[in-house]
C-alpha cells in the first residue's frame, strides 16, 4: 500500500469519480471501464500496473452483467469471435510489453473515434454485415483488449451490424470481455504483470466503486432503447477516442 500513499490529493478525488462513472457506462453498455479510466488514470499510475489491475476488475463486472443476461448472449457471434480474439491476446500482451504505446494510443484513438461518429450518424444500423467481418474483428480486439484492455469499441462496431436487439449486443460484449479478461489474467501472470501485492491492493480499492457503478448502470440500460443507448455509446466512444489521441500527441 506504499505504492498508494505516495499518491496527490488529486489522485485521490479523481479516480474514485473516474472509477464510477467507468463502470456506470460498463453496466449501461457491456464494455467501456478501460476506455473511460486509462487513458485519466494513467497520469498517475504505469500502463503495466493499470491493464492488470483493469483486467481484474472487468472480469468480476463482465461476469455479473453476463449472469444477468445468459439468455440473450448469441452463441454463434462468440464461436465466430472466440478464435481470432485468442490470436490477438497473444500479439497483444507481446506489444504491451515489448512495444512503444504512442503509435497504439493514436491508432486505436482514431478508431475508436470513427466507431463512435457510426453510431451517432446511425442510432438503428441498416441491413447485416457479413459474418466474416468476424476474423479482422477478432484478432484487432483482441491485441487492443491485451494491450489497453480496450477492445470493446472493435466488438461494439462488429455486434452491432450483426445483432438488432440491446440486450443482445450487452450481453454478448460481456461475455466476450468475460472470456478475454480470464484469458489475459493468465497472460498477464505469465508475463510477470499481475501478480503483484499492488495489483491486488488495488482491486480491494476499486470494486466497491466498480459495483456500485455497474448497478446503475445496469438500471439505466433497462430504461433506454436501442438508439438512445447507441447514441449514447457513440459520444462516449468520441469522448474516450480524443482523450487516447490527447494522452498519445501531449
């Protein structure tokens, strides 16, 4: 708990508000607690102890969501998804401890961005994407959700021009992020990354918060429709975007 001793007043105000509002949005949404928290949180804290302790907490929250909503997970979406997504978990650790974040931080930015001006400009999608928009969607959420614990925008573009109905769409995020955060817990203890005092100091922290969040979260999710709710994720996608680009250009 030294670590968290050292740590400004500032620290102290923000991230608890940051930590709300992020799983506020994860129970509203199904994804979204690494895309709001990183990109503020880490004007304090490393990237290395950040994604793990993250990754923790998503897969307690992803669990819970998915629990509530087995009924309306698509089966088919997660068989499609599951075997590319495991190929980009593994590119992605690997980038998260051997490469430079900048280049990562502006790419995913822009996308995530472009995803959110989608679903804006289109609160109900047209027609049906094709299934095999499932292999580049996979293997690219996959290395984001490994290297930021970001990849729910990715499977929120593709799961949205597949499924028509919101509590599908959460449902199945959830169980994606469920099934990613297990598999990059593993990853991460392989790597050295996760088991540390710190990390688990740290979730004791943030899972108060975290479940508090998720309930209301999950409370405003029943209340929206479909559009409501993707125009929504779109001006938190947008928001999330500029602040990765922001943290990437300073």
């Amino acid at each position: 708990m030294t670590e968290f001793a050292q740590l400004p007043v500032a620290f102290w105000i923000v991230a608890p508000l940051t930590i709300l509002f992020a799983y506020t949005v994860f129970g509203l949404s199904g994804f979204g607690t690494t895309a709001i928290a990183v990109p503020i949180l880490a004007h304090w804290l490393p990237l290395t102890f950040l994604v793990p302790l993250m990754v923790l907490t998503d897969l307690a929250g992803a669990a819970f969501i998915g629990r509530q909503g087995r009924r309306h997970v698509s089966t088919a979406e997660l068989k499609r998804l599951l075997p590319f997504m495991a190929v980009g978990i593994v590119v992605g650790v690997t980038v998260l401890v051997n490469a430079p974040k900048r280049p990562l931080d502006l790419a995913l930015g822009a996308l995530t961005i472009a995803i959110g001006l989608n679903a804006i400009a289109n609160p109900v999608p047209k027609g049906t994407i094709s299934a095999w928009w499932c292999v580049p969607t996979g293997i690219a959420a996959g290395a984001f959700a490994a290297a930021f614990g970001a990849g729910g925008p990715i499977h929120v573009a593709y799961l949205s021009g597949r499924l028509k109905d919101k509590d599908e769409v959460r449902s199945t995020i959830s169980t994606l992020i469920s099934i990613s955060a297990t598999i990059r817990a593993a990853s991460y203890a392989v790597a050295g990354l996760l088991l540390k005092a710190s990390v688990f100091a740290g979730l004791l922290l943030v899972a108060p918060l975290a479940w508090l969040g998720i309930r209301l979260g999950s409370r405003l999710h029943e209340r929206l429709t479909q559009s409501q709710v993707r125009r929504f994720v779109g001006v938190f996608l947008i928001t999330t975007g500029a602040l990765l680009l922001w943290r990437a250009l300073r």
